[in-house]
C-alpha cells in the first residue's frame, strides 16, 4: 500500500494535471524527447548518480525560408542526501522573423512507493518572452505604410508540472506545460498549455543490447498526437567488473500526423553520447524538406551503480 501522504500527493497531481484546459496553437517540439522528457515534464531530472548534460539543435523543413530552428540545453543533478534534483534549461526557438526564448528552473522530489518503485513529482519556473524582429521583413513594397517595423515582444511568466511513476523496466508519466498561458487571450506571441502523458518500457539486463518502446500522447485543445517508439542500443560485453559497453542504438518513431522519426546514436565513451534524428512524412507540403536533429548527452559521474554502470534509460 502506498502511504497516506504520497497517495494524496499523488491525487493532488492528476487533479491538477485533469484540472488544465488546453489552448491552440503549438509547443516546441523536438524527436530526441525520448533520451531526455524534460522539455515537458520536469519531474523526469530525477537521475541518481551524476550530472546530466543534454543538449540538441533541430532543423526543421531545410530549404523553407524561416522554418523553425530550436536550440535546446539542459544541466541537471541529483541529491541523495535530499532525494531531489535540480536542473536548468534554456530553448531558444526561431520561427521566420520571430524568435522565442523559454529559460526556466527545474525542481523534482523522488518518494519511494516501494523496493524499485518510485514516484517523482516535478516543477519548472522561468520566463517566456517571443519578440517580432522586424528588421527582417522582407516587404514587396519598401516602406509599405502596411507593415509594422517598430517590432514587439512578449513575455510572461512560465512554468510546468508533472509527475512521473518509475520501476525498474517501466516508466509512466503525465504533465502539463506552460500553465500561466490557461489564462491568457490565444495570440500569435503566446506559446500555450499542452498536456502529455506517456508509458514506456526499458530493459538494459542483457550483456547485448537494450532496449526501449513506448507510447506518447500529445494534446493541445483542438489537436491530439500519438506516437510509438522503438530503440534498441547494442552493446558487448566488458568483464564483470566494467559491465557490457554501449556501443550505439537505432530506433523509430510513428506519429498519427502521418510522420516517421529515424533515430540513431554513437557512444563515444561510457558517458559521452551523439545522437541524430531524421524526420519524413507523408501528405505533407513539407514532405519533400528534411528535418535534422543532433544531440549531445554528456554525464558527470557522482557515484558509480555496481551492476551495469549508469544505463541511459532513465
């Protein structure tokens, strides 16, 4: 049975998770959520062990003037001695001639429900600030007394909660993003509330191989997203004192808008990672641009776990 206290904490979370209604328009996305979920739920920092360094760069529709372009870092670290994390993370997000900057702290507490069974519970607040460059009009007519070169910007407050259930071969989560904008009028400045809930499982008991599949759904007002994931990273075995090496892993992602995620990494050594991932669809006007996605993961050993080292799936 799970103690009184962490049951009505637990409550209290999916209530306010249930409790936030969903506005349009869209969050930052990226296909590399699947390595590191704390763009949208900061409750998933909870890493024991070492610093975690995250950092990715994605190129959306190559070809297209003033497709997006997202830059994204994350540092976090974990407290035995509090059994709390902290981190920070910086996006900064280029669509056309506007460019959106979301910096924020990240705070998540881990209960023990029992033996291999944890509940983490996690917040973020920072800023949201989007400004219209307008320098960069390109107007057919100079000076056309119809565009608005004085420029403007936006910025509010931010924040994100959510929660996150982890054993040892699965994880379930929900969370919701950008709560301040429940209350504010649908803009072209404001990015809006998203709610994400997902389950997956892992498994890194082999000498040869780990492995990872999931689900993760996506919903803004108007607009759900489901998407299926697969990786398998390859391993070889190093001696019971070492334990098995990554080597590099492959993967694939379905979404239901009609869209495919290529997924794939190299292990430059035991705590240093390069990712890249390739986006196609079909039915789109986009279909024929790629999208690129690079990553840099990069772990700061605390303390070293005996039995299979530090697995990346956490």
């Amino acid at each position: 049975m799970m103690p009184a206290k962490t049951n009505k904490i637990l409550i209290a979370g999916v209530f306010i998770f249930c409790r936030f209604i969903a506005l349009a328009q869209t969050d930052v996305g990226t296909t590399s959520h699947w390595y590191n979920r704390a763009n949208y739920n900061p409750a998933s920092i909870i890493r024991p062990g070492y610093v975690y360094i995250f950092s990715n760069v994605r190129r959306q529709w190559v070809g297209v003037d003033g497709a997006p372009t997202v830059y994204n870092l994350q540092v976090s670290g974990f407290s035995e001695n509090h059994n709390s994390a902290l981190g920070i993370s910086v996006i900064k997000d280029d669509i056309g001639v506007t460019t959106a900057l979301n910096p924020s702290l990240q705070f998540a507490h881990r209960a023990k429900l029992k033996d291999n069974l944890n509940l983490s519970l996690g917040l973020s607040f920072g800023v949201y600030s989007r400004r219209i460059n307008a320098a960069a009009y390109e107007a057919d007519i100079v000076n056309d007394p119809a565009v608005d070169y004085s420029g403007e910007k936006y910025i509010s407050p931010d924040a994100n909660f959510g929660l996150e259930v982890q054993d040892k071969h699965f994880i379930v989560g929900l969370s919701a993003t950008h709560l301040f904008a429940i209350w504010k009028p649908d803009d072209q400045f404001l990015i809006t509330n998203h709610h994400y809930a997902y389950a997956y499982y892992k498994n890194s008991d082999s000498e040869m191989f780990n492995i990872t599949a999931g689900v993760n759904v996506i919903n803004r007002k108007n607009l759900t997203v489901f998407e299926g994931t697969a990786i398998i990273r390859f391993k070889r075995p190093s001696g019971l004192q070492k334990g098995p090496t990554e080597l590099f892993d492959l993967g694939l992602t379905v979404r239901s808008v009609n869209q495919f995620t290529a997924i794939t990494g190299i292990n430059i050594s035991r705590n240093l990672r390069i990712g890249y991932t390739y986006d196609f669809g079909f039915g789109s006007s986009f279909s024929n641009n790629c999208t690129h996605e690079f990553i840099l993961e990069y772990r700061l050993p605390i303390r070293y776990i005996a039995d299979n080292g530090y697995p990346w799936y956490n």
